[in-house]
C-alpha cells in the first residue's frame, strides 16, 4: 500500500514539474531567440557603417575639395606665397596678351590706304590715316610722315628710334613676369628646406627613425616643390605666349616701316 501511495505522489509531482520545466525552457528558447536577433540587427548595423564608410571613400573628392587639402598639407605658410606668385603673375599675362592682341593691326591694309591717301591729298592726308588708327604700327608710321619733308633718311632715322619707344612699350611689365616665374620655385625649394629641417627635428626629439616621424615634415617639402613647379610651368607658357606675340608685332613694324620708305622714296620721286 505504501509503495502504491509513493508511486501515485511521484507521480503527482511529475505531473507538476513537467508545465513549470517546459516553461523554463520556453523562456530560455526567447531569449537565445531575442540575442540571436540582436546579434544579427548588430550586425547588420555594422556592415551599414561599414558601406556607408567605404561608399564614402570611393566617392571622389572634387577638384577644389583636393586643392583645398593640398594647400592645409602643405602649409599655409608657404603655401600662400607661392598662390600670390601665380596670382599676380597670370595678372600681369592677361594684361599683356589683351594689349598685344588689340596692338594687332593690318598691314596691308594700312599701308594700301596710306599709299591711296599720298597720291589723293599728299603727306598730311596720309598722316590723318596713320594718326586714326590704333597699334604700334601706324604710331611708327605716323612718326615717318611727321618727318617726310626733312627726307627719306631722316624717315629712317625717325622709324628706327620710335620703333625702339614701341619695343619698350610692347615689353613692359616682361621682368616681373620673368621674376615671378624664377621665385615660384625658389619659394617651392625653400619650403622643401624647411620641411627637411622640421622632419630631422621630429626624429631628434623622437629619438627614432620612423615614418610617422618624418611623414609631416616630408609631406611640406614635397608638396610645397610640387606647387612652385606647376606655378613656374603656367606662367612660363604665358610668357612664351607673349613673347611670341611681340616677335609677330616687331616683322610686322619691321616690314612696314621699309615699305614705307619705298612709298616715300616713290612720293618723292613723283613730286619732283
């Protein structure tokens, strides 16, 4: 009877534990399930920031954005000489390319209605076609007309020294530029010097030699020789530029003035 009774309360018990166990393993089962989800919204999270951070990088930074960093890596400091340097030097070419080209006259033409003007109204109708119109040419050739009664060879003379005035003025402003394009890149080398300095300074204070050492004072250095390059390189194309203008404007004084002469000496003859 006993053992019957023992059994039945083994059982009863049991019966009891069973509801209270499975509970138990139904709320360790959420919760492996909730940190199973968690781990994975962590994760995905992390793989977010970590596209977000790599679209981030491959997205190309703009030409002002790069130009602007160069110019803080390099140092403000040297940098913003070598800016002024480029600066005043592509002021000074725009200046003389626009003066060049408007000095730009027609020969031919000119010359065409200087001769028409000697043999309709003579020397000072000629001298009214020289005086209104524009470019070193006709002022070179309004000199020579000014002079025309004194004779050809005092025309010559005239042409020669006037056209030397006009030489001067078509050169003006030449040395500044070629100066400009000189110091850009002793600005960029003594930037460099600096940089070396600044770079054995960080490793004597270090008392090591690394990269990160000497990175920053080498980064000045080079960026710095890079810039007062590229500034003498621009402005060395302008001053070919402006230089081969002057070149075209001097044959063209030069071959006007001799055809003027001819025009003279065939007025002269004329008249005579």
């Amino acid at each position: 009877m006993k053992k019957v009774f023992m059994i039945l309360a083994a059982a009863g018990i049991l019966a009891l534990a069973a509801p209270q166990v499975s509970y138990a393993q139904d709320e360790e089962s959420a919760a492996a399930e909730e940190q199973v989800e968690a781990t994975v919204d962590e994760a995905i999270a992390a793989d977010d920031v970590v596209a977000d951070n790599v679209a981030e990088a491959e997205e190309p930074a703009t030409f002002h954005a790069a130009l602007k960093q160069k110019f803080i890596e390099g140092g403000p400091l040297w940098m913003t000489p070598i800016i002024l340097v480029l600066v005043l030097g592509l002021a000074l070419c725009i200046e003389r390319i626009l003066y060049l080209l408007f000095a730009k006259t027609n020969c031919k033409k000119l010359l065409t209605n200087i001769e028409d003007a000697l043999a309709e109204g003579g020397i000072e109708a000629a001298k009214d076609v020289a005086r209104d119109t524009r470019g070193p040419v006709a002022s070179i050739m309004y000199q020579g007309l000014l002079h025309a009664d004194q004779g050809v060879e005092v025309v010559e003379r005239t042409i020669t020294s006037y056209g030397g005035v006009q030489m001067g003025l078509l050169e003006k402003g030449l040395s500044w530029i070629a100066l400009f394009i000189a110091i850009a890149p002793s600005l960029g080398f003594l930037g460099t010097v600096i940089g070396m300095i600044q770079a054995f300074d960080d490793i004597q204070k270090a008392g090591d030699i690394s990269p990160n050492v000497v990175a920053g004072g080498m980064k000045v250095a080079l960026i710095t020789t890079v810039a007062g390059l590229i500034v003498a390189m621009i402005l060395q194309i302008f001053y070919n530029l402006i230089l081969a203008l002057i070149e075209g404007l001097t044959t063209d004084m030069e071959d006007s003035s001799i055809t003027l002469v001819d025009i003279l000496t065939d007025y002269e003859k004329k008249n005579k």
